[in-house]
C-alpha cells in the first residue's frame, strides 16, 4: 500500500447515509440505496450504514404485514446485492422479513454481491407513538440460524460480527434504534465480544428534544464500548401522517464526534470520517477493565463467553480495500495537547492552570512550608510556574514576598529575557534578587581545567551544564537557609526530549508544577491568564512579552547581531515534538502513523483550524522530509537518552489526559533501554520524501 494510504496507517472509511425514502416502495428505495453505496465506494468507505426498514420506508405500519410489500422487500434486496458486487463497502440496510411465523425487522448486511448476515432487532418499543410490538417479533434469543433472503440462505440471529480479514481491528457489530435506549445494550455485548464499529440502524421520529438525546447515548456507547458508533435516522420521504423525522447521522468514536450531518434535509446525505482502528485496539489494551469486564459478564450468564467473542458467530469478508491516497476524512489538531475549539481550550487551560494551583498549594500545606524558592529567566516555563506559586500564594492567605524569585544571569542571559523577569517579579510584588553565578560557573571551570577556564571560547555541554546546574545549586541552598522548597520550571515536553541538566541541574526540584504540561500548552496557559485577568495588567502585558520571545536556553553566548542559541533549532519544534509525544506517549502507535498523521495536520497552514489566540506570523507548515527528521530525533532521544531522567524526576500533578511522564504514574521503562524498534519502523515505513515531491523537483529540473 501506498504511505498515503489510510488503510496502511490503521483507520476505515465509514459511512452514513440517509436516503430519500418512497413509502412502501422497495424498488425505488432499492435504487436511492444502490446510488448512496457508489457514492460511498468513490470515497473509499469500508462501511455504509442505511436507517431502520430503509428497504421499506419505517412508517407504514400494517403495510408491513402485506406479502406483496414482503415480497417486493425480497427482490430488493437481491437488487441491491446484485448492485454491491463491484462496490467495496459493506452496505447495513433496514428491511422487514418474514422468519417461521412472524415477522422482523431487520438489518441486512451486503458485502460484494453477498448477504454476508441478518440481525433482527431485539428491542421493539411499543408506547407512545411507537407501535413495533404490533408488527414484528422480537429477535431475542435468536442465534445460530439461517434465513432465506434475496435468493440465497445467510447468518441469522443477534450472535453475528462481521470481520474483515484483510483490513485489522475492522470487525463490526449491528443493533437497531431502540436496542440503543435500554440500559444494557446489544451494542455493549457486541463491543465486548469483539466489535470495534458499531452500527446503529434507526427510523427514530424526531421530536422536540430528541436530537441531543440521540447523540448523548451515541456518544456515551462509543465511549463506553472504546467503539466506533455509527447513527443513522431515517429522514425526508418517510410518511408525515402522525411524525416527522430529521435523518441525523453521527460517527463517533470513544466519545468524539468525528461527524454529524445537517438536519431536515430534503434530499438524501452521507457523511464519512475516518476511524482510528488502532486507537481502539490500543485503548482496549491498555485498559484491562474492558477485558474483566468481558470475564465478568460472561460468569453471570452474557452471551458472549467472555474470551474471543465465543458465542458468536463471526462472519469473515475481504474488504480490498483502497491502496492508493484518498485524503483524510478526520479533523487532527496540529497541538493535540491544545484543542482549536475555544470554549474547550478555554475550560482546557481553566482546570489545568488550577490543577497545578492545587497541587503546589497541597504540597505547601502538608509540609508547613511558606516559602519557595523560585529561579525566573524570562523564559516560558520559569514565568508559568510563578504565576502559579503567585496564584497558590494568594489562595493559602499568605503573601506573595514569600515567593523567593532569582534571576541568576550566566555567560548568555540576554538583555530582553532579563528585564521581563525583573518586571514580573516586580508587578507580582514577590522577593525579587539577582545573582550572578558568572563568577562561581568560572571558578568551577577553572577548578576542572575546562578549557574556558583559561580563557578560551569553548562553549560546549560541561560548559552549559555548570551554569544549569549553579542555578539550581543555589536555589537548593536558598531554601535550605531560608524554610522553603525549591519550585521546578521544567516542562513534559523538556523531559520528553531529555533537554534538562540532570541532578543538581533543572532536572531536580522539591515540586515541579510544570512536569505534567507540554511546552504548547504553557504558551496557552499564560494567553489564558493574561484574557481571564488572573493578575494586573501590567503582569499581563509582561506576559505577552514573553510569549512574543524565542525559545532559548541562552547558556551559550552569541557574538552582537548573531542569533541567539536556540532550542528548537537543535531539538526540533515543539510543536511537532509534542505532537510525537503525544500519540507516543497516549497511544504507542508506530512512528509511521504518527509520522502520516503528522503530515496531514502540517502540510498546509492554510487549512484547519489553529488554536484561538495563536499568532497569525507563527502559523507554520512542515514537508514530510522535515516530519520525518525530526520525529527520528524525538525517537533517539525519547527512547534511548532521557529516561533516566525521567526515572529520578521530582513530585509533580499530572494535567493532561495525553498522560504524564512520571516513572511513578503514566510512564515506566528502563533507564538503559533503545529506539531501535521505532527507529527501524520509522526507516522501513516512512518514505524520505513523497513520490509527488519527487516528480515536482524532476519536473523542475
């Protein structure tokens, strides 16, 4: 398969479709179908789910009870398998079909000319305007058996998956409508026993209110379930003697919506996106409960056998699916740690800014400490945590003078970075000093025989690290001298990437309020105080300045009108580097993955959406050649550098769902392990350049 392919990186098409329906006229809806089902193929859908007795119309009462209706039913559908057969989605269509003495309401899943099974609904509701009881029989109880359907026997009964053999993790599980609303679900049995997409076929009329209901128990079963969840209602045509209906579709996946269509429509609509296979499969991994729960379930009588879907009947199929580029139905965010939507950003930034807050407060109260000792660069990370030891300060009633701020310029503290410490130190009113460790960080030089030491311009790691390291030294003995605890600065990204000076060095603290919080997310954490007036304005307006600076560790000094040493150009944007971390760290998938996903969130900073907030002048593009570069250095140096860092790292609270890197919390792995996994999927899987870069340069030439 091509790179570009989604199906080589662990996510499916799927579809939802709502036709314009013809009441009782299975010929007509047969057509409507088949139209919508190469319309899905086009787009590459692995799956296309139709709503409940589409075939039929949902409305039509005791029509259903007709044989001439029932029969029609029959011929349609053996149409629309005739139809399917160079189609590549797996068509869930709603008909009603006779079965022994009664009849059902049924999904009917097709699949390249082939009824590949049938599924009655189990829970048929008959109050209100709901008459269902009066029509059909429930399917409860109903496993092992077959039924005659479109001119051939299939699979019949509630105990069917539908796996594709060529396509891993795609195994799907059907309910229809008001198997959704009852407290224990078929989709939950489903789930456990194996599904990943769950599809829900509905007629489902709409009534004042009913809509968000809809989405709420679609997205709590995918969340619920670590599914898939597939919604479509049936829409505009069905009969408006006594109800009238909307045709909502969902896709949502672990409780994100990843697509909803307009409602009342008058004409018939798909909607696709893209499912993570593998993210469910990880999630369900990670998650031993969901297996217990498997186990458990089955020793109190469930269906399923607890192990492997026993007790189900699992219906194997070849999806062939679609080996070339077919773009990318999925919304990613380019700072998977910083949400686009800004009243989720802004709740975001609320409870982690809080959550940090709590923690230093709790740590000060539990050990009777009132101070702290805190060193302020001007940087980022150093200007965050003094807004939260301000703010922690304010909250246990004590003043902000306890707060022991340093600035300590070494050999390249540049002029800029210096005065924006000294003016937050001054407008937050805490204890501001300076002290220059230049002439202790020479003596330490001189006493090793650094080379520097004797007046030459080597600037190399001991270099750095001496001045790293004296800062911390002398915070360590403020607060010895003074009562109080020293505050770290350091952020998850830094640990991610190992850029921190181990032990007496920014590594070490009492309590890091930062070790929890991505680098891309301090920038929104400061935007978020500074908007919400956490402070003056005066603090606020320093704020925006050290936001606007380049990221520098500014160890290394510059000769006048050089640029100054910077971070990013050694270890890699942040911006790429958390989003490695992230899906390393959250999900364990395969740089390869990471490295497509990336592509598609990088590749045009014109499209998307950005944080709310983020400068316009900053918004940047990356090549897949520059993705993958800096992903194998985030490997190197995540997998085979910096874990012993990690492994000896201060207390600190964990902020963010994407996880922490704590070797006592999210994150546990040897000090002496390798990248070499990762680093030989990366080379095998991860092409150097795309074949359409390749040919523009040609043509160029």
């Amino acid at each position: 398969m091509s790179f570009q392919s989604i199906y080589r990186h662990g996510f499916a098409r799927v579809a939802a479709c709502v036709t314009a329906s013809r009441v009782a006229d299975p010929s007509a809806n047969a057509a409507a179908i088949l139209e919508a089902a190469q319309g899905c193929h086009a787009e590459a859908a692995a799956v296309a789910v139709f709503p409940e007795l589409c075939v039929s119309g949902y409305a039509i009462e005791d029509l259903v009870n007709q044989d001439p209706l029932l029969d029609a039913v029959q011929r349609a559908l053996a149409t629309i398998a005739q139809g399917s057969r160079e189609l590549m989605p797996v068509l869930i269509v709603g008909a009603p079909l006779r079965f022994g003495n009664r009849i059902y309401n049924c999904a009917v899943v097709i699949h390249r000319g082939e009824v590949l099974g049938v599924v009655p609904k189990i829970y048929l509701p008959t109050y209100r305007e709901f008459y269902e009881g009066r029509h059909f029989a429930s399917g409860a109880g109903l496993r092992d058996e077959m039924i005659e359907v479109a001119e051939t026997m299939a699979p019949f009964g509630t105990d069917l998956l539908f796996a594709a053999a060529d396509v891993a993790g795609f195994v799907i599980g059907v309910e229809i409508c008001e198997d959704m609303w009852i407290p224990v679900t078929p989709a939950s049995e489903l789930a456990l026993a194996g599904a990943t997409v769950l599809a829900n076929l509905s007629g489902s009329p709409i009534t004042v209110g009913r809509a968000s209901s809809r989405s709420l128990l679609c997205q709590s079963t995918s969340a619920r379930c670590l599914a898939a969840y597939i919604y479509a209602a049936a829409g505009v045509g069905e009969s408006t003697t006594d109800l009238a209906w909307d045709g909502q579709t969902s896709i949502f996946e672990n409780g994100v919506l990843l697509a909803e269509s307009e409602r009342f429509r008058q004409t018939g609509q798909t909607i696709f996106a893209d499912v993570d296979l593998d993210l469910l499969r990880q999630e369900r991994a990670l998650m031993g409960t969901f297996d217990d729960n498997a186990r458990v379930h089955a020793k109190n009588g469930g269906k399923h056998g607890g192990k492997d879907g026993a007790g189900y009947r699992r219906i194997g199929f070849e999806l062939q699916p679609a080996a070339d580029d077919i773009g990318f139905v999925r919304k990613l965010e380019r700072f998977p740690f910083v949400p686009s939507e800004r009243a989720r950003l802004d709740q975001d930034c609320y409870e982690a800014y809080n959550i940090q807050v709590a923690g230093l407060t709790q740590r000060l109260r539990a050990t009777g400490t009132k101070r702290i000792a805190i060193g302020v660069s001007g940087g980022l990370d150093s200007t965050h945590a003094l807004i939260v030891a301000a703010k922690a300060m304010d909250l246990l009633g004590l003043p902000r003078s306890n707060i022991l701020a340093y600035n300590l310029p070494g050999f390249a503290s540049g002029s800029a970075s210096k005065s924006y410490a000294h003016a937050l130190m001054r407008s937050l009113e805490v204890s501001a000093s300076e002290l220059d460790i230049r002439p202790a960080a020479t003596q330490m030089l001189k006493d090793i025989g650094h080379p520097f030491g004797r007046g030459e311009a080597v600037y190399d790691v001991t270099f750095e690290n001496v001045q790293a390291g004296l800062r911390t030294d002398y915070l360590f003995r403020i607060a010895n001298d003074r009562g109080g605890i020293v505050l770290g600065t350091g952020d998850l990204s830094e640990l991610a990437l190992g850029w921190c000076t181990y032990g007496v060095g920014d590594q070490m603290s009492h309590y890091n309020v930062n070790s929890g919080v991505p680098k891309t997310l301090i920038q929104h954490l400061i935007r978020w105080v500074v908007a919400t007036k956490q402070f003056s304005d005066e603090v606020g307006k320093t704020l925006e300045q050290v936001l606007a600076a380049e990221i520098s560790p500014e160890l290394v000094p510059v000769a006048e009108g050089e640029t100054p040493q910077s971070t990013e150009a050694a270890i890699g944007p942040y911006e790429l580097q958390d989003f490695n971390l992230f899906y390393t760290l959250r999900y364990g998938f395969r740089p390869s993955k990471i490295a497509f996903m990336a592509h598609h969130a990088w590749k045009d900073a014109e499209a998307g959406d950005w944080p709310p907030g983020f400068p316009a002048n900053k918004r940047r593009a990356y090549a897949l050649a520059d993705i993958r570069h800096w992903l194998e250095v985030f490997l190197r140096r995540f997998f085979a550098f910096s874990q012993f860092k990690r492994s000896a790292m201060p207390n600190g609270p964990k902020v963010v769902a994407g996880g922490s890197l704590s070797p006592r919390g999210d994150w546990r792995a040897p000090s002496d392990g390798n990248a070499t996994a990762w680093l030989e999927d990366l080379e095998r899987n991860v092409p150097k350049e795309l074949q359409k870069d390749v040919d523009k340069h040609v043509h160029k030439a």
